[in-house]
C-alpha cells in the first residue's frame, strides 16, 4: 500500500473545506502544527485500491504572502523540504467563476516545482453564469492535470482521486524567472542552501523573518546578501504579481471560449442592497442575533437539564457505591462533577456554532463584517472582533480562538482582552439565583418580566465594560503595525448541512479539550482544599456538631447537612475565606460568600453549588431551595437579612466582571504566547471587579 | 468616485498596500466598479475583475484612479 501526504490549497470561499469533507468524511482530526497555535486538520482517504493518502488541509490564503497568523503556515511548509508536512502533491482548489484570482496562488507552487492538480470547483455556478472553458487547453497552458469538481455534491471526486493516486508530475512550465530582480541574491541563496527552484530562493529573501525553519545564522546570512545587492522586497512583490496576472491573462484569453454573464449575481446583488441598509441591514442583523440567543438559551435547555441530572445522579450513586476512602470521594465529588461541568456547556456552544457556521456558509458573515468595521474601529477593535465577540456570549474559549481571523495583531490582542467581559453561559446560573433573590417578580405594563429585564441589562453591562475597556486598550498598546480589511464578499449561498455539522463537531471538541483539561485540574485541586483541614478539626467535625445541635433534634439528613457545611468551614478553603473576609467586606460579602469565591475561580457556576453546599443545604441544584434558604440567612450585625439587595447587586456585578475562569486564563495564554496577557487580564478584570462591587455595595447600603 | 460609477486603476500611493492589493486583482489598466458603501459609509464594496471586494476607505484611498 502506498502512502502519499497531499495538501489542499486554495483562496478563501473556494470550497476548500466542502473538498476536504468529501474527501475524508468522517475520519478526519484536528491537531496542532508543531510550534505554533494554527489548527491543523488532517484526514485519511483512499484514492485507489493501492494507495492511502493523508489529506492537509492549509488555511484559505491569496498568495504565498502571508497576511494573518494562520496564514504563515502555507509558505513555512511548502518551502521546507525537512516539515513532516511537506506534501508529495498539491491539490490547488479554484472557484471556476473567479479563476483570475484563484490561479495566482497556482503559478507560485508551479514556480516552487511543487506538483500540482487543478480542482475547478463550482462547476455548477460556472454553467449557471454562462461561462464556458477549455478544459484540455488550461491543462496544456499550465502543464498540469485540471479536473472538474462540485464540492458540496460530491461530483468529479472520483476522478480527483485517481488523478492524484496515478502520481503527479511537476510542471514543467516556468512563470515568473526571479532573473531580472536580484539575480544574484537569488542565485547566492540558492547555492547557499541547495535549493532546486530559483523561486524558492527568492521567497526564502522576501520573507526571511516568516519562515520558522531558518536559523539564526541563516537569517544574518540572507540580509546579509540581500543588503549587498540591494533587494526590495514590497517593489519586487508587485512586479512579481503584476508578472503573474500578464501571464494568467494570457491563459485565460486562450481557453476561455465564452465569458460568464454577469447577471447570474442578481439575486445576490438584490440581496445586498436589503442587508447592508443602512437601516434593514442593521434591524435584520439585529433580529438574527436575538433568534440565536434565544435558541442558545431555549433550545440548549432541555439537553442542559438533562445532562445536570444525569451528572448528579452519577455523583451520588458513585458516591454511595463506591468503597469509602479519599481516593473514591475524589471520584465521586471531585472529578466527575468536574467532567459533567464541561459536558453541560456542549448544548450550548453546539447551538451557538451551529449559526455561526450557516451565517459563514452563506456568506452573510462577510456583510456582518462589513455593516460592523467602521462601528468596531471606533473602540480599537475591527469589523472582524463581532463574531468572537458574539461567541464570547456562549464561551470565551472559543471565542479566543475565533480571533486568529483577525490579521492585526493589536485589533487581535484587543479582541482577546475584552472578550472575557462579554456574558457567557457560565455566569448564568449564578445571575439567575442572584437575580431571583433580589428582584422581585413582577411584571411591568402585564408581560415583561423586572427579573428579564435586570438579567438583559447584566449582559449589556458586560458589553459596555468590554467596549470602554476596548477603547482603554486602543490608547495604552502601542504596535505599529498596518491594520486592513481588504476582504471578499462573497455570493450568497444556500449553507451546506454537512459543512455546519463538521464545524458544530471541531469547535466542540476543542472547547472540551481545551477546557477540559483545566477545570479537571482546578476542581481536582479545589476539591483537596474544600475537603481537607487541619486533622484534629476535621476528625472531630460529627462530635462537635452533635453536640452543638443535641438540643435541636435535627434528623439524619439535616445532621449529615449540617457536618458537611462544619467541614467546608474549617477546611483550607473555609480558612482561606474567613482569611479574606476583611478584604472583600467593604464589597459587602461575608467569609461564607468569600469561600464561594475561591470555589469558582476555576469556573464561575461552581458558586451556586458551593453556597448549597455552606448553607447546609446537600447536594442540591434547586435553584427555589437555595433561594429560599439564602432568603432566610440572618446578618448577625444587624439582625436584618444577609443578601440585601445591596450585597445582591454587589455580587451580579463583581461576577459580571471578574475573570474567575482558568480555562479561558490558559487559551490566553496560548493565544497569546506567554503570561504577560492573562496575567495583566486577570488582574484588570478582578480590579474592575472589586471596584465596581464596591461603588455599588457603598452606594446602595 | 460615487456608488455605481466604473474607472481605471492607473496606480498606487502606498507601496506596502499596494502588493497586497495587486494581489486581490487590482492591476494598473483595470476597471474597478464602486458598487456601495456601508450605511456609515465605510468601507465600501467595490468590483474587480469578476468579483466583489470590501475595504476601507483608507485603503481605497491609496487607489489611483485615471481621469
């Protein structure tokens, strides 16, 4: 059996993905490509009976000129002869209406003497415009095999596949000779480093801080060369282009024997004219952003609840089967509420992901972009922050990840820093119990409900934070660098189904990997010290509380209650919070909400599990429980009860601000490469936090 | 230039742009059509050589036209 590694190359919005998908199916995974934090996605498939390939699919580029982060990749691989990625041939993708912009990327891996095959997608739409081509004359212009292919039905596959299995052959045709732009830089190089293409060497100067591969001692010697010969890089690019498109125009001349028609866009157009309105456009996009919330939140509910009860009834029947020992309770209490933590988010991010892939498959999150730029740019951020802004809304994990869409690095670090502050799904158990507990239920003119509105303005309070503190940002980073939004905006199309269930299925496994990993981590290490505490204190907790409670003639579970909540007190966590309690009064809290703080630093909806478990009320989840016994709860200084509104407010907003998610502290980092941007987030975020619960706690008490 | 109106590309101000722009289509000798602009009216959408584009009015900016 023979093996083969092909890669897929193409522009953006060419069906790239829609190939791959066809090509791989289901056996496909996402990784990582070594050093650097690009997804990699990689599939199986069988060409022929005889040969196996391995299927890279590189991100959507123009040119081997990189623009964004994930970009870099393309020319960093096929450059590198050494990468384990390197391909033995390349499948080069061409949306068949838009060739002229498709082949310039194609006549760069020809100069790189990298084999090549032509995959003409969008035959469909090609018919449709009128376009007519010949086939047999393009392949002989650019001395490769061209096949034509429809992507999202699976059409020409086949044939791709046997092209590909019979072996592909270098084309012999030379577009661009770097000959008469620094002959003998080129010419140095290329000796210098044994390389076969002249091209190769002349992108090795053009993008000489790009290429990971190169040493150190490589990079001195090729500006070294490039200084004593004078080089410019950005004139010589365009020539280079300006070269390519002559070429490309020539080869379009000859085989183009009917042009499309440009009417076969009406539609589109039309459409176009209702969605960038400047008041539709708005109204419609606003309409759009409402249903998915209300899908997210709606729909995800059922599952969500579902999956509560199944992790919790888990929990305990582990917990009562299972032998005693510490090892078993961590099982028990410790890992598997951890893990069902993580699952319970899964509805949601699906849903939310599931839209985000329609609104991209139709080609409606470019107009998005468009209708946002000039909006976002005013707070430092740009047209491309709203979807990981919007994500953000549902988990900022994933959200974080988004913005390696966004080609300047100070838009993008901008975009990370305020994307924790939007709302996401973890905060909304612990809203829903503060809001029920403070605001009463009634409703204004009949139908809209005082606890509705308070949580809406929740959400609209932690967008005003991340835009103010966008615009703080804009003024304090300092990065020259050229941000643009030279962006395509696509047809409108109908979403393909196949497409959207992939992405539901790539976003959700990095969100629980990602994730995962950290709060399992975290809950394990908080569940130690919500469990343990000096021996002799913990040893005696039943003595003690019999006594003290002898007189009450509490029962079994009330008993059993009422130790679980003595334990928590006076374990590290309980000794943590009571040590903190001076620092966090001035906000209104007492040690009992100061423990619950610890608990859901790793994650914020382990507060309300935390204050069931400290206010002796179990295991429960019951939000009416907890709610009525926080209700009861007596401040021993005044007699009065505990949560006032004012402490009730203090708290909504201090959870509306402050970090307290390590997950998301560990994908900045990743994102961001090293500790400087989560350090300076969690500190930003815990001070705006415990500012604004203050203010609020003073003004209101 | 107004929405609707074509004119021919004859260079560019900023040479750092400008190769990314002569690689999106945006050749000297071209026709670019201004099809609209975003209801703040920036950026714009614009047509080159068989397809629509959107940039920022800076970016557009950088654009030469012949007249």
């Amino acid at each position: 059996m023979a093996h083969l590694k092909i890669a897929l190359v193409g522009k953006p919005n060419s069906g790239k993905s829609s190939l791959f998908n066809q090509l791989t199916g289901l056996k496909q995974k996402i990784g990582n490509f070594p050093g650097i934090t690009v997804d990699k996605r990689t599939g199986f498939c069988q060409l022929d009976e005889s040969t196996e390939a391995e299927i890279i699919d590189l991100p959507g580029i123009y040119s081997l000129y990189p623009r964004t982060l994930d970009e870099k990749i393309v020319v960093e691989i096929l450059t590198d002869r050494r990468n384990p990625d390197y391909p033995d041939a390349i499948a080069v993708i061409a949306d068949a209406t838009n060739l002229k912009n498709c082949l310039l990327l194609l006549t760069q891996l020809v100069d790189l003497r990298l084999p090549v095959v032509l995959a003409l997608n969008m035959m469909d739409l090609a018919a449709k415009s009128g376009l007519s081509l010949d086939i047999n004359r393009l392949s002989d212009e650019l001395g490769m095999p061209v096949v034509m292919i429809n992507a999202r039905e699976g059409k020409g596959i086949d044939q791709l596949k046997r092209v590909l299995a019979r072996g592909v052959a270098v084309s012999p045709k030379e577009i661009f000779h770097p000959a008469n732009l620094g002959e003998s830089v080129v010419r140095e190089v290329q000796q210098h480093f044994g390389l076969t293409a002249p091209y190769e060497a002349f992108q090795y100067v053009q993008q000489v801080d790009r290429l990971a591969f190169l040493s150190e001692g490589d990079r001195k010697f090729i500006k070294e060369v490039a200084k004593r010969n004078d080089f410019f890089p950005y004139k010589f690019q365009g020539v280079e282009t300006i070269h390519r498109y002559a070429f490309i125009q020539r080869v379009l001349d000859a085989v183009i024997i009917k042009s499309a028609r440009g009417d076969w866009k009406g539609a589109s157009k039309n459409l176009d004219k209702i969605l960038t309105h400047r008041v539709w456009g708005y109204t419609i996009f606003f309409i759009i952003l409402f249903l998915i919330f209300q899908s997210v939140f709606a729909l995800a509910q059922i599952p969500m609840d579902a999956i509560d009860r199944g992790f919790a009834g888990l929990s305990s029947y582990l917990a009562g089967h299972l032998p005693e020992g510490p090892f078993f309770e961590l099982i028990s209490s410790g890992i598997v509420p951890g893990i069902g933590g993580i699952i319970i988010f899964i509805p949601q991010i699906a849903i939310l992901f599931a839209f985000i892939a329609i609104l991209e498959e139709t080609g409606y999150m470019s107009r998005v972009v468009f209708l946002m730029d000039k909006i976002m740019r005013k707070f430092g951020l740009s047209g491309r922050s709203v979807v990981p802004l919007i994500s953000g809304m549902a988990c900022a994990i994933p959200a974080i990840m988004a913005t390696r869409t966004i080609d300047n690095w100070k838009e993008r670090l901008i975009t990370i820093f305020v994307t924790p502050l939007m709302s996401c799904s973890a905060r909304l158990p612990v809203f829903a119990i503060l809001v029920a507990l403070i605001i009463p239920k009634v409703r204004l003119l009949g139908f809209i409900s005082l606890q509705g509105v308070a949580l809406m303005g929740l959400y609209l309070l932690g967008f005003a934070a991340a835009l103010l503190s966008a615009l703080l940002m804009k003024a304090l980073v300092e990065v020259r660098e050229r941000s643009f939004l030279i962006m395509e905006m696509p047809t409108y199309r109908m979403p393909k189904w196949s497409n959207v269930g992939f992405t539901i299925i790539e976003k959700t496994k990095a969100f629980v990997v990602e994730a995962g990993k950290v709060i399992i981590a975290v809950s394990i290490i908080l569940w130690v010290l919500a469990s343990y505490g000096p021996a002799d204190v913990m040893n005696s907790a039943r003595k003690t509380v019999r006594e003290q409670t002898a007189t009450e003639g509490l029962s079994e579970q009330e008993y059993e209650n009422r130790v679980a909540a003595y334990k928590l007190e006076h374990s590290y966590a309980g000794t943590i919070g009571k040590w903190m309690e001076p620092a966090i009064r001035p906000l209104g809290f007492d040690w009992k909400i100061g423990i619950a703080l610890i608990t859901s630093f790793a994650a914020r909806e382990v507060f309300v599990s935390t204050i069931a478990t400290i206010y002796s009320l179990g295991s429960t989840d019951e939000s009416s429980t907890i709610k009525d016994r926080l209700k009861d709860e007596v401040n021993p200084e005044t007699g009065g009860p505990r949560f006032t509104p004012a402490v009730g407010f203090s708290l909504l907003v201090f959870y509306t601000f402050a970090m307290q998610c390590m997950s998301t502290l560990a994908v900045v980092k990743r994102e961001t490469k090293g500790w400087k941007w989560p350090l300076v987030q969690l500190v930003y975020m815990t001070g705006l936090a415990y500012t604004s619960a203050l203010i609020v706690y003073q003004v209101l008490a | 230039m107004k929405p609707g109106e074509s004119a021919v590309i004859s260079g560019f101000t900023d040479e750092q742009l400008s190769v990314k722009l002569l690689e999106m289509g945006f050749l000297p000798g071209s026709v670019v059509r201004f099809n609209f602009k975003a209801p703040f009216g920036d950026p714009v959408c614009v047509h080159i050589s068989g397809f629509d584009l959107s940039l920022r009015l800076e970016e557009a900016s950088t654009i030469i036209i012949f007249d």
